[in-house]
C-alpha cells in the first residue's frame, strides 16, 4: 500500500519538487516499506521520536525536522539532522549555529513563516523575517536554504491559494532584498490535502504524511 500511495505521488509531482515523506507517528515497520521503495528523505515532528528513529534506521536515511524545535532540545539532533524546517525565532537559529559549530557541521535550515489564519500555528512574522536574514551573515554554522509553511487547514482553496502566492512573494522578496547565496533556493509548502496548490504556487519541497503512511491516530 505504501509502495503504490509513493509512487502515484510521485507521478503527480514535477521530478524537481522534493518530496519529504511524513513519518510521525508510524512504524519503523511502515518507514522501511517506503525506504524499500525508494524514499530517502523523511520528516519528523519531535525529537524524541525523530532520534529514535534515526539510531535504528539505515544511516542513508535524509532526517527533516518538520516540528516546532525548543532551544534545549536542538543539541539531540544537531549531530545528523539534514533539514530543519521549523526556525520560527532569531533565538533557535542562533542554538542551531552553536550545536552545528560544535558538531563541525553547517546545517541547512528553513525558516518557518507564518502564512495561516489560525493563532496556533508557529511562524515568523514578515518583519522578523527581516529582522533574522539581517543577522543571517553572523551564524556561519547555518545556511538558511529557504522558507516554509503551512496554510490555513480549510476546503477553501481560494484562501489556501492567496497564503501559498503570499509565502512565494515572500521567498522571491527575500532574494531581491536581502543578499542571499545561490543556496537559499527551497520552498517547502504543501501537505497531503493542498499540495497540488502548493506546487502550482512555486513550492519545491512538499511534506506529505496521511497519504503515504495512512491516516494518523
Ligand atoms: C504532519 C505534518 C505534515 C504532513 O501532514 P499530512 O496532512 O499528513 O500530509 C506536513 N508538515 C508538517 C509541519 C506536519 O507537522
């Protein structure tokens, strides 16, 4: 099941966007179903669960942090994540820097914007945007690969198209006004119910869960 959901995504996705399968919550059992298929990159929302599984599953296995990631927590992880989507503040970026530096590593990162409607939703506002690519030049041990978000959890597609067109001008905006490497690159927006919308509106990285693995409990 698995296997067939990967690859009818794949067929509906341009070979260019990456897609990050969405493990949490499921089996080592079902990640290697997917691993056996072909699938590299996966994307965990805890630490707890995310070192779990990393200490237990093929080392060529590519680890994303997809959930909100507390400062005390960055050091479990610094050692082998390979994306970070979630930096929603200037503090996390600058933890990220020091557990990178003390690992002999630069971790790429995204910095998480907040383009939803709900209050939950954990993001940067476009001026600390701003403020953070400001300082960007100081942390040498991160290298800020591009944006990330989440739209609005709605059946309205109008809604969800405006937030996606609004993260693209953002990202677009970011390049013209600030002075970026060729690096900062990734957009990654778009999930199993509006990531058709998401590509349509410049993503190239999708984060898809429930329609690889199967709905969550
Ligand atoms: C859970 C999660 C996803 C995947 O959600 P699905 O709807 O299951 O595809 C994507 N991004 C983030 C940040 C998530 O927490």
């Amino acid at each position: 099941m698995i296997a067939a959901n990967l690859t009818l995504i794949r067929k509906s996705i341009p070979s260019t966007v990456t897609l990050v399968a969405v493990s949490k919550t499921k089996s080592n059992e079902d990640i290697m179903e997917a691993y056996e298929a072909g699938q590299r990159i996966f994307g965990e929302n805890k630490v707890q669960e995310l070192i779990e599984k990393q200490a237990t599953l093929p080392k060529d296995i590519e680890w994303h942090m997809i959930g909100h990631l507390q400062t005390n927590k960055v050091k479990y992880i610094a050692p082998f994540v390979s994306l970070i989507h979630s930096v929603d503040s200037n503090k996390v970026l600058s933890v990220i820097n020091k557990q990178a530096q003390r690992n002999d590593r630069v971790i790429d990162v995204l910095l998480q914007v907040h383009i939803a409607e709900e209050d939950a939703k954990f993001g940067l506002s476009k001026t600390e945007l701003n403020e953070i690519l400001m300082s960007a030049d100081s942390y040498v041990n991160v290298n800020i690969r591009g944006l990330m978000g989440m739209a609005t959890f709605s059946e309205n597609n109008e809604l969800i198209e405006k937030e996606f067109e609004f993260l693209k001008f953002l990202f677009e905006n970011c390049k013209t006004k600030h002075d970026l490497p060729r690096s900062f690159d990734t957009l990654s927006m778009g999930m199993s119910g509006d990531y058709g919308i998401a590509i349509e509106k410049g993503s190239t990285m999708v984060r898809i869960g429930s329609h690889i693995f199967g709905i969550r409990n």
